[in-house]
C-alpha cells in the first residue's frame, strides 16, 4: 500500500508500537501489539487507543477521527516490520465487535490483491480457516508473510 502513514515508535523487540492519530476531533495516541500466544509462533494482534490511566490498549472506543485510511496505513506498515524482525511468524486478527472485524475484512478487501504480494491471507468461518474471499463475513484472520 502506498497511503499516507503516521510515524510510529518501537521498541527494539518490535512488539509493541505507537502512533498519533492526527484527525478532524483531536490527536489519539494509538497502540498496535503483537502478543505471543500458546502456539509457537502464532501472535494476536491488538489494536486500539492507548487508554491515558493505564496504558494499555483500549479496543472498545470508537474514534471516528476522520483518518481511518492512514490509520489502517498505519497498521499494516507494523505488519511488515514486526514479520520482519519476527520470520516465523504468524498473526491473528479480529475486532472486538462482529461490526470492528467487518471493517477490518472490508479494508483487507480493499487492498487484497496487493496484500497478497506479501501475505498469505486466511479468513475464520465456523467451519474453520479458507483462503480469503473479499464476500465472506470472517469471525478472524490469520496473515502469514510471504518471502521473507
């Protein structure tokens, strides 16, 4: 994808990212993590605001901050680095809402042909995980990096 991306910070491990969301109500400081589950090399991808008492990832706010391609820009531009610090790795995705991880299948729909460039992209069904179909409702996806 060639959009307009936020600059992000990280850490050396490139687990944990931060950005500002630059919008039309206000800056957002955004998080996008990549946390190692029970599965080797499998890691769930977090996304969200970073709630200011905490610190930690808040998936539930909705910001409608008027930047959703730069933000997804954004997002992606983790993908790639994070797989390329991490070679083996794959990531799943969801929303926190079935009306989160639509918008998430829709922006994947958007960009798949040039997402396939790089990433063999799956999608969750009840019955299981199928190559991705831009017409199908997912309940998760899971992305594993091409030629790395």
């Amino acid at each position: 994808m060639r959009l307009d991306r936020y600059e992000l910070k990280s850490g050396e491990k490139l687990e944990v990212f931060e950005f500002i969301s630059i919008g039309n109500k206000e800056r957002i400081i955004k998080l996008v993590q990549y946390t190692p589950t029970n599965y080797k090399d499998l890691y769930n991808l977090g996304f969200g605001d970073k709630n200011a008492e905490t610190g930690e990832i808040d998936d539930n706010v909705i910001s409608n901050n008027g930047d959703s391609e730069k933000v997804l820009a954004t997002v992606v531009s983790t993908l790639f680095a994070f797989t390329d610090k991490h070679k083996d790795a794959m990531i799943y995705a969801t929303g926190s809402s079935k009306s989160r991880t639509r918008l998430y299948r829709m922006g994947i729909a958007k960009y798949l042909d040039e997402a396939k460039n790089d990433f063999e992209i799956f999608g969750e069904t009840k019955e299981g995980w199928e190559d991705f179909n831009k017409n199908i409702d997912y309940e998760a996806f899971l992305l594993i990096r091409k030629n790395k």
